[in-house]
C-alpha cells in the first residue's frame, strides 16, 4: 500500500454516495482484493472445520485409532493454521483499506476547505466541515474495513449449505432458507437506523458549529455579558443531541439484541433437527457433530453481515455531509475549459481597474487611505476571488489569471495577508510549507524577518513544536514567522499585505532594509503606509477611490513632485508616523471629488 497521504487524492465523482463509495473502491482495488482473498480463505476454512471434525468422529468410531484418526487430526490442524494466518494478514490489509478509503477522504475534504477560501463558510457551518473530517471520513473507511469480512461470510455460507446438503437435504435446506430469513429480519432495522444516526448526525454537526462559533467569539461574548444566554444555547444543543444519540442507541439496542437472539433461535432448531436425525439412524454421530458445528459457526457470518450492513448505513450518511463539502465551488474556482499557457517569467502583473502594476524585479509599495481597498486589490493580483476577477480582471504577461492554470499561479504568485494564520507542528514544518528548505535556508528566513527571539522563546528551536494558531506567540511574533515562512516559498512575484503592522519601530526599520535587499530583482509589493518601509523600496504606487492617482519613490511623493494635490494626499495617509515640518497644502478631497490623473515620477508626467 502507498504511503499516506497520498500526493494525489484524485477527483471523486460527486453524483451520490454510492458512486462516491464505488470510486474509492476503485482506487484501492488491489488491497481491497488482497483483504477479500484473505477473507474468503479464513471463512471457508472455518466452514470445512465442522465437516473433517464428522468424518474423524465416524472414522474413528468405525475403525478405531489408526492412520486415517491420525490423517484427520492431521488436516484439521493444517485448516487451522491456514485460518489463523489468513486471518492475521486480512486484519493487517482490513486496517490498510480502513486507513486508505478515510483518509483519502480527509484529504479531499481538506484540499477542498483550502482552495475554497471563504466560499466554503459561507455555505456550510463550521462544524459541519469539522465533522465530516473528524467522523464522516472514519465512517467512510468503516466499510471498507468490514467488507473483506462479508464477502468471505457469504462464501462460507455457500460452501455450508453445500456440505449440509451432503449431510442430509432437510438441513441443507433449513440452512439455506433459515439464514437470509434471519439476515432479512435485521435488515428491516436498518431503515429506522439511518434515518435516526442522520438526525443524530444533524445535531452534532450543529453542536460543533456553535461550539466553534462560541469559542472563537468568547472575548466579544464576555464585553457584552453574553456568556449565560450562549451557554444556555449550547447546554440545549447538547440535549438535543443526548436525546438524538439515544434515539440511535434505543433502535441499536433492538438490532443487537435480535442478532443474538435469532441466530439463537435458529442454532436451536437445526440440533434439535439433527438431534432426532440422529436418534431415527438417519444421521450418523459424526454428522450430528458436524451440524452442531455449522449451526455455532453461521453466528458469525450473521453477525458479520449485520455489522456490514451498519456500517454501509453510516457510511451512506457520513458520505452524503462529505459530498455536502466537495461541492462547494472554490472562490478561485477551477478555470473553465482549456487553461492558457503560462507566460513566461518576469511577465508583468497589472490590476487593469486600479491601474496598479508590478514590472519585473522591482520592489513597489502600494499605499492607499483606505487598508481594505488596498487589501481587495493584493487580493485580486493573487486570483483568490474568481467572481471579482471576472468584473476587475488581473492580466500576468497580457493574459488574466482566472484563465491561467491555478496551481502555477498559487506557485508563481503568494500573496501573504496581514491577519497570519499559524499551524502547529514544528516550527521548521510551520515555515517550509513548500518543503526542501535547508536548516540554513530556514536560519536566513528568520534573521530576515528578524523573528531570532522566536526562535530563542521555543523549546528546541526549529524542532520545537508550536500550539495551534501560534498561541504562544505574540501578535509580532506570529507576523515575523508568517514573513518568513512567505520569504521562504522564494515565489517570482511576493505580495506581502501589511507585514510589519504590529512590530515596534526599531525591529520594522530592520526588517524593511533586510527586505528590501533580499528582494532587489525580484517583483515583490508592500502594501503599507509605513515611511519605515517606503524609504527602502524602488517604488510607491498611491491608489485613491480603487485607482492609481500617483507613482514615484517616497521622497519626490513627499516633496511635491507630482503635485501639491498629490503630496498633500500622500501625506495625509503617511504623515501620521512623520514629524511634518511643512505647512499641509489643501487636501485633494477639500478641492474637488473628481479622481486625479495618474502623475508618474519615474518618466516625469502623466502616467
């Protein structure tokens, strides 16, 4: 078996459960096999057990202890062992197929969350997307991991019916009847079952969502003193779900009780049939072993196939909240029809709406009074909302993104935002997200974001592990681990949103330069109003209202060079962090509304 996880889950059928269930066993079809071979071979040894166990008792009744005694105590150990081995390998490739088909379908839910984006919480709870990768998947492999079992139960079955006909036709054909009347009896459980575990299955799902939606707004809760009424929400949610669980546990209960009782029943009634068989000569002693053996053995195919039919039932439900979550469209969906060829290295990119645009190998800060409208635009020159490209297209070389393959893009262009979103693990996983970093690569990366007192506040350095979001890290700290975790996927194009916005002045003025240096030749935009940064880097684009107004470096900005209305604009956003010896000129918004013509200080007029 390929180890896990698998470089590529594939692209599942989303049409329903049971094809979705059909294609991963397709995917794993070698150990599946593997895991029904061994099956069938451990089933039907056990059934040729109690058929050589009659015919020693009758060979040795007849003839005494002799060869053909010792030839059937022979046969029965070497059936013995053969089960025993086949059943120690078909556990090893039950697990195998158990771990293949869930975690396959982790990955996929995951890839999923991930190219999703905001999409995917826009049209599903949280806890729903939670649970189908904490317990819909595990459901999803529960099959897979029983199904070996079944198939091997139904081949014994077979082979007892043939053998109890061989003994006699009335118990060959109580046998062949009595059984699927059994199995039929537990099946009509099934139904109420389901439908119970996918109401269950509901509430829980609803739990967790406002569990996470409480957890993670607890400090907003606690400002307005709401914390009793979601409590009280949450306390009602869980005896919902206490209620729904046992619900399920009421209709298991019964399913459990009749899987011992009718296999009980039907036990019962085939030694008693060949007890009297027995007794009237028409079964010999051995025989009647023989039957008794069968009748103790079919439990277990019985048993067997109950278990498979529940859990067919759950993966039926965890598999529908799975699909729930793979059909949701990407914001940055999959490019519709053939993509377009990539252009080739240091293309430029260009926001066509706001004019903004980044030429090869330079190093451009882009400013704006308003941080969202900034943001919007790194956002779109990283192609993470499809449904704005579309309105507002971003062309990389002259072509749009959207019709570029997206993969190549998320390689070519990285946008890192301002809000950092730590993983835990260790801090060397948390920052070689790409993978191949040297331990050196990962050094310069640090001392880069000037980020050595994270290094020196986590036990083991690079190999110590981080909690979850970074918790123990301070809002500086986490924003100096996400640049360097950005700096280290060495991309041809950086866009890096405000990321000095919570480190002091001293380690900003540092990590400016050293960015500005690591990056000399390559393209790379800063959006911030930082002069700190601005003095460092070769360019300032200034958007107003969503539209470049203004380009130069900080200095001829500052001075006046592209205007007085454009300095006065341009000061207005950076000169809070400025000790402004100057008089301000009028602002642009106290002379007029209209949008300033592009002035460009790098050829000396208009852009």
């Amino acid at each position: 078996m390929r180890s896990l996880p698998l470089a590529d889950p594939g692209t599942p059928p989303l049409r329903g459960p049971v094809t979705y269930l059909g294609w991963l066993a397709r995917r794993q079809w070698g150990i599946l096999l593997a895991a029904v071979g061994c099956g069938v071979v451990q089933f039907a040894c056990q059934a040729f057990l109690p058929y050589l166990t009659g015919r020693a008792i009758d060979d040795g009744l007849e003839q005494g202890f002799g060869p053909d005694l010792l030839k059937a105590a022979g046969s029965l150990l070497a059936l013995g062992l053969l089960s025993a081995g086949a059943s120690a390998l078909g556990h090893r490739f039950d697990i195998a197929n158990w771990l293949r088909a869930a975690f396959t379908t982790a990955q996929l839910v995951g890839r999923t969350s991930a190219r999703a984006g905001h999409a995917i919480t826009a049209e599903l709870p949280t806890g729903e997307v939670v649970s189908a990768v904490a317990n819909d998947a595990l459901r999803v492999g529960d099959v897979f991991a029983v199904m070996a079992r079944f198939v091997g139960s139904l081949t014994a079955y077979g082979a007892v019916a043939v053998l109890m006909l061989r003994v006699s036709v009335p118990l060959g054909l109580v046998v062949l009847l009595g059984l699927p009347t059994v199995a039929a009896t537990l099946g009509l459980l099934v139904k109420p079952l389901q439908r119970r575990q996918s109401a269950q299955r509901e509430a829980s799902g609803r739990l967790t969502t406002l569990g996470a939606d409480t957890v993670s707004g607890l400090r907003v809760l606690r400002g307005i003193g709401g914390e009793s009424v979601f409590t009280g929400r949450y306390r009602a949610q869980s005896q919902l779900v206490r209620e729904r669980g046992e619900h399920v546990a009421v209709t298991q209960s019964w399913l459990d009780a009749l899987q011992v009782l009718l296999p009980g029943s039907f036990v019962i009634a085939l030694v008693w049939m060949g007890a009297h068989m027995a007794l009237a000569g028409t079964i010999t002693p051995g025989q009647l072993v023989t039957t008794y053996g069968y009748a103790a053995f079919l439990g277990w195919p019985v048993q067997n196939a109950t278990e498979f039919l529940q859990a067919t039932t759950r993966a039926l439900v965890g598999t529908r909240k799975v699909l729930a979550v793979l059909r949701v469209v990407p914001a940055a969906g999959a490019t519709p029809g053939e993509a377009a060829a990539m252009p080739p290295a240091g293309s430029p990119l260009v926001d066509e709406v706001s004019g903004v645009t980044l030429t090869t190998g330079r190093v451009v800060a882009l400013v704006s009074a308003d941080p969202d409208e900034s943001a919007r635009i790194a956002t779109r020159l990283g192609r993470f909302d499809d449904a704005d490209e579309a309105e507002t297209p971003v062309l990389l070389g002259g072509v749009p993104l959207r019709d570029l393959p997206l993969a190549e893009v998320r390689r070519r262009v990285v946008v890192a935002e301002a809000m950092p979103q730590l993983f835990s693990g260790t801090l060397a996983a948390g920052l070689d997200v790409r993978g191949g970093a040297s331990r050196e690569d990962l050094l310069a990366a640090i001392a880069l974001a000037d980020a050595q007192d994270v290094l020196d506040s986590v036990p083991e350095g690079l190999d110590g592990e981080l909690p979850e979001k970074g918790r123990s890290l301070s809002g500086g700290q986490r924003q100096r681990v996400a640049l360097a975790r950005a700096l280290l996927t060495e991309p041809e194009i950086l866009v890096l949103v405000e990321p000095t916005s919570a480190v002091d002045a001293h380690t900003e003025a540092r990590i400016a330069s050293r960015l500005a240096d690591a990056r000399r030749g390559r393209t790379t935009l800063v959006v911030t109003a930082s002069p700190l940064v601005l003095d460092h880097v070769d360019e300032v684009q200034l958007v107003q209202d969503g539209v470049l107004v203004a380009r130069g470096t900080h200095a001829a900005l500052l001075d006046g060079a592209a205007g007085p209305e454009v300095a006065a604009r341009y000061r207005a956003v950076v000169g809070r962090q400025l000790d402004d010896d100057l008089p301000v000129e009028p602002t642009f918004a106290d002379t007029h509304d209209d949008h300033l013509s592009p002035v460009d200080l790098t050829t000396g007029g208009a852009a």
